[in-house]
C-alpha cells in the first residue's frame, strides 16, 4: 500500500516535470493563427491566444509573444497589441515605415483603456489571461495586424513561436480546419482562408528548479504545529538566496528598466524560504461533520497576487459540504476519483493576496462529511495529499511527521465507524 502510494507519487512528480498534468491533462494554451486575407503581396492576420487551463492563468506583466519570420516579412500595422522594438527598417527609408521590421518580433498586449483605434474585441488586458474555471470572460487575447509578404508574395507561417512566460514551450504550427465567425447575428458564417494552431504546456520544472511554496500542518488533538520543511523553496544563507529580517523594512524597489519584466521575489526570512506558505489545520469534530481551516500567507514583500488559486487533493473532497469565504470546484467530478478541487477567490473580497505584512494572508473554513468506513483522524488521514498554488506543487511536510493523535481516548472514540465496518467485513468473510 505505501509502496504503491510512493509509486503513485514518484508517478505523478515525474509527469509533471514533463509538461503532463494528470489533474488537467489537455490542459494548454494554443494559439491560433488566422490567416483573414491576401492580397497584393500583405496578409491580415488575426491572432488568438486561448488559455485551455483549468487552474493555470497568465497575470501581469503577461505574455509576451515570439516568433521567427521565414522570410524578411514585416508587420505592418497592428491592432489590440504592440512590438516591443520597431527594429531596423533602413530598408524602406523615403516611404511608411512598418509598425516592426524584426526578424524575431517580441509582441505584448496593450493595457486596458487603449486608444479606442488601437483597440480589437478582446484586447488589451495588460497580457492576463485568466484560467477557464475562475474566468471565463478574460481566457482569450486576439490582436490583428497586416504584415507585408516574404520572398514570395505566398503567405508562409512561422516557426519556433514562445510565449514568454517561465516554464512554457511551445510545438510546432499545425494546419487545422479554418476557423469559422459569425456575423448577422448567427445567420452568416463567415470564414479565415487558411488557420493554424500553435499548443504551448507549461512544466514546473522548467519554469524554476525550486519549489514556490510549502505546506504546515496541524490539528485540535495535537498542539504541536508542524512546520513547512527546512529549505523547502531555499536555504538562508545560500549564495544568491535574498531575504528581510522580520522588522526590517524592505531596501527601495528598483524600477526595472523593461516594465515588461517581473520583478523577481523577496521574501521575509524563514526556515523554508518561500513566497507562499500555505496552512492546513484540522479545527473541530462534529458527530457527522469535521472542520478545515486553510489559511494562505504570503511572504513575498514585492508581490501582490492577484486571481490567485490553490488545488488540494483529500479523498474526503467527493463529501465536501460547504466552504466558507472561497468559491470552490470539484476538478474531475466525474471521473472514479473525486478528490480533488480547486479552491480561489471571492471577487473584491479575497481575490487579491496582499504583499507580506498584515493583511498578507487569506483563508476560509469548511465542512466535511464523516462519510462512514473512510473517515478517521488516524494516520495523518485529515491531512491534504497533494497542494498546488497557482498550478506549481507545494512542499509538503513527510508524513511521518504529521500530528499524531494522542494513544488513548479520542482516537477509539472517533474511529468506531471504522471498527464497525471492519467487524462487519470480518463477519461478512468469516460466514
Ligand atoms: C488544448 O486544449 C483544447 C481545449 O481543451 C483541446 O481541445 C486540445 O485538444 C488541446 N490540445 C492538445 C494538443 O492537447
Ligand atoms: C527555428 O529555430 C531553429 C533552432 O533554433 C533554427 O535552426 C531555425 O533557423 C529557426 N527558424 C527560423 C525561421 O529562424
Ligand atoms: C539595417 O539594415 C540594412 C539593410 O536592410 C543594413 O545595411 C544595415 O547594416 C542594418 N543596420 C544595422 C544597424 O544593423
Ligand atoms: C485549434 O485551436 C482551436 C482554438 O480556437 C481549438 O478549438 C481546436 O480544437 C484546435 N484544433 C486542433 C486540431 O487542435
Ligand atoms: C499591493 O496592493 C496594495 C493595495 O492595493 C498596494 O498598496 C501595494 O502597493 C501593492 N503592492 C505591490 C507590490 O504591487
Ligand atoms: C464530487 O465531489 C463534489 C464535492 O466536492 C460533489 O458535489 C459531487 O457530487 C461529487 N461527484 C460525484 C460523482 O461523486
Ligand atoms: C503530536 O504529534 C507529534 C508529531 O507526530 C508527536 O510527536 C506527538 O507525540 C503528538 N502529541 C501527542 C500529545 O500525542
């Protein structure tokens, strides 16, 4: 059984670092290229990124689109987004100069509130992408623009496309079914010449060698608090490893030069290091139900998160009865496995987690069913199996360490479901 749980594990840690998620495994961003029309050598395009992710979003400063040209095209004009750089357009002094001459164009959104001209629907939200269970209104970026063709005046897509955001890579451009638009009102169907989509998966491992976030544990029947695991995101002390004493004011923020780059974390000294450390404490036992509180602190003293989520696996997740001060979403409801859920925000309630300080936490309680033969206190069982913060996995303490019931008392009293069921079982065998 424990072996075969560490396989399970060693299983699921191994997939993740390779871009498949077992808990949203046709989870991508695809970017579909719209080739619209053509004609005397320049192309309009139309570009969508989609973010197909149940818990993973893009927040600011946001995507940051690349590619290269196959030939020497140039962009033209672009609406709903912008280059970076305009680039060397020697080439076409004494007339218009193109919007961007790069052979590798750096494209980010616009900021809300553009310019009405520069505008496209669905544009202009600073590059955030929202994930698809918390927002379904901000999951698509679309900006426009006209490029001037190659070589040939042939229309030729493409390569080796980037998102600009850690830990994603993206494929290679494939020639799907043209994508299809409305117009009078679902009367007329009109549609692009040629479309293309582009899929980029995100892996942790690739996004940072350590982890952003850890897990303490603790319980009523037990007051030791177990702690997030020493270096769990880093060690005091390691070069290049940063943090503030408690008391100690922060050193002035550097404006970074490029306002598209984020500003890397610092965070206040502790044991375990991380921006994010999230606290699961088992509150109260009712006769039919047992309280949770899952409190979030954020350490980091530069970041606010904004659209923040957490994942959480517990078998008890398929009776989960009623959760507090966060909205909440069984994840795979449907599959035979019903323990997992994602839990996030209420919108201007909790839905920003405040820099370190204070106000630097958020958290909610909730009620879960006893559901008879499965529930105990026994063996860490109330504790969490899995937890993931804003899609990267948290540190967790080893289960060898969780809050032990004490030997005698409660934990007969609690487990008598369990007994019952397994003189039931031994009854139902020895007949
Ligand atoms: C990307 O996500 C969409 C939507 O869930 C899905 O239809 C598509 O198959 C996914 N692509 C890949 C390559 O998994
Ligand atoms: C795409 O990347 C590969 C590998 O880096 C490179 O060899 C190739 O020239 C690139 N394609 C274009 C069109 O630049
Ligand atoms: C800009 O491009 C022109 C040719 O298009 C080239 O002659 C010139 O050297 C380039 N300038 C720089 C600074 O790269
Ligand atoms: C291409 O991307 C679109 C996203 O608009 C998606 O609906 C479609 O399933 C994708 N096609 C393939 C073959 O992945
Ligand atoms: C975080 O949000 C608060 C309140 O909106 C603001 O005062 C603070 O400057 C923000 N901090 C950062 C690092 O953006
Ligand atoms: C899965 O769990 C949720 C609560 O987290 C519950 O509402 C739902 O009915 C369960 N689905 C199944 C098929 O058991
Ligand atoms: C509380 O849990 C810790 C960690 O498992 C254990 O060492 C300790 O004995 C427990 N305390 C009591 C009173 O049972």
């Amino acid at each position: 059984m424990v072996l075969a749980l560490i396989f399970l594990f060693l299983l699921s840690s191994l997939s993740l670092s390779y871009g498949y998620d077992p808990l949203d495994p046709r989870g991508n961003i695809t970017i579909k290229w719209d080739l619209m029309q053509s004609n005397g050598g320049t192309n309009d395009i139309r570009v969508s990124l989609l973010n197909f992710q149940l818990y993973r979003h893009i927040e600011r400063p946001g995507w940051r689109l690349g590619w290269d040209w196959i030939g020497d095209e140039v962009i033209w004009s672009m609406q709903g987004a912008e280059a970076t750089e305009q680039g060397n357009c020697t080439r076409f002094k004494g007339g218009a100069l193109p919007h961007c001459c790069e052979k590798t164009p750096a494209i980010v959104d616009l900021l809300p509130g553009a310019p009405y001209n520069m505008q496209t629907s669905n544009c202009c939200k600073g590059g955030v992408l929202t994930s698809m269970v918390q927002d379904l209104s901000k999951y698509v970026s679309v900006f426009q623009m006209n490029i001037g063709a190659g070589k040939d005046s042939d229309f030729a897509m493409p390569e080796n496309f980037t998102l600009g955001i850690p830990g994603y890579s993206c494929g290679a451009a494939f020639r799907v079914a043209p994508s299809r638009y409305s117009s009078d009102g679902g009367r007329r169907w009109t549609q692009a010449l040629e479309t293309w989509n582009v899929t980029c998966v995100y892996s942790q491992f690739l996004s940072s060698s350590s982890p952003k976030c850890c897990v303490s544990l603790s319980a009523f029947y037990n007051s030791s608090i177990v702690p997030c695991p020493k270096c769990s995101c880093s060690c005091q002390g390691l070069p290049g490893s940063k943090c503030v004493k408690f008391g100690d004011t922060p050193p002035l923020l550097q404006q970074l030069k490029d306002p598209n780059q984020v500003q890397p974390s610092l965070v206040r000294c502790s044991q375990h290091m991380c921006p994010i450390r999230i606290h699961w404490h088992v509150k109260q036992s009712y006769k039919e139900y047992w309280r949770v509180k899952i409190t979030v602190n954020n350490m980091n003293i530069i970041r606010n998160y904004s659209q923040w989520n957490l994942v959480a696996l517990h078998p008890n997740f398929k009776s989960l009865t009623q959760v507090f001060s966060f909205n909440y979403q069984p994840l795979n409801q449907y599959s035979i496995i019903n323990d997992t859920g994602m839990f996030w925000g209420i919108q201007y309630y909790n839905d920003m987690l405040l820099q370190e300080g204070k106000s630097g936490n958020v958290q909610t309680e909730m009620l879960l069913h006893k559901d008879p033969g499965m529930f105990t206190f026994r063996e860490g069982w109330g504790f969490p199996r899995r937890i993931l913060f804003n899609g990267d996995e948290c540190v967790m303490p080893p289960p060898d360490h969780y809050p032990r019931l004490p030997n005698s008392g409660i934990s007969n009293k609690l487990s008598l479901p369990a007994f019952f069921f397994s003189l039931l079982f031994l009854l139902i065998i020895l007949c």
